[in-house]
C-alpha cells in the first residue's frame, strides 16, 4: 500500500465538507495559442463564483490541441 501524505489540513476539511471542482477550458487565440490574460480571467471567475478547485486538462478536446 502506498503511503502518500496528506493535504493541507484546510484543503483536507474542504474536500471533506463538499465542494465542487470545476473543469477548466483551455482560453486559446484564433492561432490556438494559450491566451494567458483571459485563461487567468477563467480560473478568476471560477474561484470568485465560489468553486473549491479547478481541474485542467480535463476536457477531450484539449488532448488534440
């Protein structure tokens, strides 16, 4: 059995009571570049809306990007 450590005890007690954790879009330009100021923009709102977490990578069609 893997021992792993266990997360901050705030992040472990979060987890615990419930939260949700959101899949993160990926913000790209026409060029299919990374558009670093609304991608920072997303993860802003996610956190501001109330969402405990985000998940990047997630979604199948940023595999193909």
């Amino acid at each position: 059995m893997v021992n792993l450590p266990m997360p901050p005890r705030e992040v472990y007690d979060l987890i615990r009571e419930g939260t949700a954790i959101v899949a993160h879009p990926l913000a790209l330009t026409e060029d299919r570049r990374i558009d670093e100021a609304r991608q920072r923009a997303l993860t802003m709102y996610y956190l501001a809306s109330g969402a405990g977490g985000v998940a990047i990578g997630v979604h199948t069609t940023q595999f193909e990007v």
